[in-house]
C-alpha cells in the first residue's frame, strides 16, 4: 500500500511528458473557437459600418428632397419682355413660410426694386409675390429666399429676365434710322440747292 502513492505519482509524470508542450503567449484551450469568435467581431464591426453609412445616406436624400424650389415664376426666368411688370411671382414645390420666404428684386445696377413685402397667396400657400416699385427697361434679377412649411427646411436661389429688349430696341432702331435718313436727305438738298442751274 505504501507503494500506490509513488506509482500514480510516476505513472501521471510519465503521461504528462508525453503531452505536447504548448509555447508561450498562446492561449490555452480550445483555438478554434476563439479564430471563430474574432473573425464573427469583425464581421459585425464591418455589418455595422455599412448600415450606418447606408442609414445617412437615406437621411441626406430624404432631407434634399424636402428642400423647397421653384416651380416657375411670372416674369419667366430668363425672358425678354416687351412690357414692364407689376409685381414678381414665384410658384415653389411646397407650401412654405411667410415671413421667412421671400423675393429679392435688384436691376441691373444692383438697387433693389421691389416693395420689400413678400405676399403669399391665401389660395395657394406655394406661391409668394412682391410688388414692383416704378420698373424701368432694363436686365433684373430675382433672388429668391424659401422656408419649407412642412420642416422649416432652408433653400435659396435666383433667375432673372430682361424689360424692353424686344420693342424698345426696335423703336430705337427705327427712331435712329429715321433720323440718318433725314440728315442724308438734309445734305442731298443742300448739295442740289448749292450747283448751278442750267437755262
């Protein structure tokens, strides 16, 4: 009985020997499933990344596409007109806010020529007008400045057109025409009046 102790002793010794000796600075265990549990980290990390980037992608488009613009407008961008207009009117793709929306009229030496008083339709809430104060011929601008009614969304931009291209260029040619061919007419006469007459 003496003897057991030693020999169990021994016998665990010499199976231990037979163990493979792991090196230092691996971790003991069951390797493949610690491989398996990083690998599943960094493709969830990965997972995570694109859902939010593709999550602020949608918020950037939904966002631009509630951003308010213009429709068309009275005076027409980038018109020619023949008659000079009361007012400026803009037509946007929402309704919007007043105040907080408005039409900055300027001509072409950069005063402003409009009332200062955005209006906006009551029938309509997309539309928004200014008056026009004592408009001349001439080249305008229209910058126009919208607050969307349904998120308080901020936008802006500007057309122009054009008073008095089409007529008032034609009755200054012709005024300038008529008046070269009196002055031609004037000479004409006065060099027949000036030669001698032949009896």
């Amino acid at each position: 009985m003496a003897l057991e102790r030693p020999l169990s002793l021994s016998v665990r010794a010499g199976f231990g020997a037979l163990r493979p000796r792991v090196p230092a600075g691996v971790c003991r265990g069951k390797p493949s499933r610690f491989r398996r549990s990083r690998a599943s980290r960094s493709n969830g990390y990965w997972l995570r990344a694109l859902a939010c980037a593709a999550l602020l992608l949608a918020v950037s488009t939904t966002a631009g596409a509630h951003h308010a613009a213009v429709v068309r407008s009275e005076p027409a961008a980038n018109t020619r007109l023949g008659a000079l207009p009361s007012e400026v009117r803009a037509w946007f793709t929402m309704p919007v806010v007043v105040p907080g929306t408005g039409l900055r009229v300027t001509d072409g030496a950069g005063r402003r020529v409009d009332d200062e008083a955005p209006r906006r339709d009551p029938g309509d809430p997309r539309t928004v007008s200014v008056r026009l104060i004592d408009p001349r011929p001439g080249s305008y601008t229209v910058l126009w400045s919208v607050v969307a009614e349904a998120d308080l969304d901020f936008a802006q931009g500007h057309f122009g057109f054009e008073v008095g291209g089409g007529g008032a260029d034609w009755r200054r040619k012709g005024l300038l025409a008529l008046g070269m061919g009196l002055l031609v007419y004037g000479m004409l006469r006065s060099a027949a009046q000036g030669l001698p007459r032949q009896d």
